[in-house]
C-alpha cells in the first residue's frame, strides 16, 4: 500500500483569495478530493508562497488590496515561474477575460462558480502541463526545431525567444500539421476555454507567434485561411 501511495500524483495546490470565507470554502472542498492546498488572504503572501514552493497548479483572485492577481500573475510569469495559473474572478466580461489571459494566466474562471468545474479546471491544467503532445524529444519542420524536453525553439539555428503560451500553441501547430483547425479548437485546446466570437485572443497570440517565427523567413509556416481558422505547414 505504501508503494502504491508513493506512485500516486498528488497535486499540491496554491489558492491566493482575499475572502476569507470563500478561502476556506475552496480549501476544504480541494482537501476533501484529496489536494494538498496552501492558502493566502493577499498579493503579497501568495507571492512569498509562489517563490518559495513549487506547485501544480495556482489558483488567484483578480481583484485583491495591495497585490491584485493580474500584477501578481505577470510579476510571476516575468521571473520565470510557469506553474499553470487559474484566475477566478467576478469580472467576467470579454475584456477582462482577455486582460487575466495576456498578463500570462492559463485560464480563467468567472464566479460565482460550481466547485466541480473549479477542480475539473484545476485537473485539467495539472494534466495538460504533465502531458507531452509528442513522443519525440525534437522535432524539425523545414529549418524549424523544436525541442519539447527544453520548450525551446529555432529557426535557420536562431533561437526564437517564446512564452509559454505562446510554445503551447506552437505544439497545437505541430500536433495538427498540415490539418485546418479551427479557432474554437485552439482555444478548447490551447487555453481550455469556450471560444467567444466576441474576443480576438486567438487571432492575437497567432499573429505574435507568426511575427516570431515566420516574420523574417520567407517559407511561412502559419496559413491563415479566412473565416475558419488556420493550416500550419500545409501539405
């Protein structure tokens, strides 16, 4: 028993929420499935608890005194720390949405919420970040490698400088090479949210990733086609 124990994935899971009762409500239900949870009631705590621990998963408010979790998002991303992050908010309009997913978080969830699609979220982006798309190391597509072990990437042997979300949809690319898919596929897959019509946040993380590794290459890689969605390395 005790083996088998030691095999199981157990995730350890970060909660920076200001209300203490929600707080609490969060940490019981996560408990109760069987998470490991660290809590804090601020900004500034979460920050010392994000930098001093490795976790699964990190779950922020948007809207907290001090150190709001949009600064705390990118304050985290911007030190290199790429612990997949699920902000929850009771701001939920498109805008603010696409605020939370630009400062670097992985998906966003408005409240009020049902606790099981918080730990169905929380599940997802610890398997997501767990799961390799491909089972070779390194793959190399015209004069572009990359390397999945390293999230890394070059191009004619220049090192393309890509974030997180960004290489995550590179791989999406790769994965479907030569196959239209659709923006609501990208962003089920690649964000793990339902694809609005009224947001562009799939045309915008295209178009950065396209002016990284197709803007100085005169064989383009990313093809748009209007309307439906994109091909890349058309066959």
């Amino acid at each position: 028993m005790a083996r088998f124990m030691t095999l199981m994935h157990i995730m350890t899971i970060l909660i920076v929420e200001d209300q203490k009762g929600m707080l609490q409500s969060l940490k019981q239900g996560l408990e109760e499935s069987n998470l490991y949870v660290d809590t804090a009631q601020n900004g500034l705590e979460g920050k010392e608890l994000a930098f001093s621990k490795k976790y699964n998963v990190i779950v922020l408010d948007v809207m907290m005194p001090g150190l709001s979790g949009i600064e705390l998002c990118k304050l985290l991303r911007n030190s290199g720390v790429h612990t997949p992050i699920l902000l929850i908010s009771a701001l939920d309009s498109v805008d603010d949405k696409i605020a939370g997913l630009e400062a670097g978080g992985d998906d966003y969830l408005a409240k009020p919420f049902d606790f099981n699609e918080l730990l169905a979220r929380i599940k997802a982006l610890d398997r997501r970040n767990n799961s390799d798309y491909l089972s070779d190391g390194i793959k190399t597509i015209e004069d572009l490698e990359v390397n999945f072990e390293t999230k890394t990437a070059t191009r004619n042997k220049t090192h393309l400088d890509l974030t997180k979300k960004e290489f995550r949809l590179l791989e999406f690319f790769i994965k479907n090479e030569g196959k239209l898919i659709t923006k609501t596929e990208i962003a089920t897959n690649v964000w793990d949210i339902d694809f609005d019509t009224g947001t562009n946040i799939v045309e915008v993380y295209v178009n950065y990733l396209r002016n990284k590794i197709d803007k100085l290459h005169e064989k383009k890689l990313i093809h748009t086609k209007f309307g439906i969605g994109y091909i890349f390395n058309p066959k």
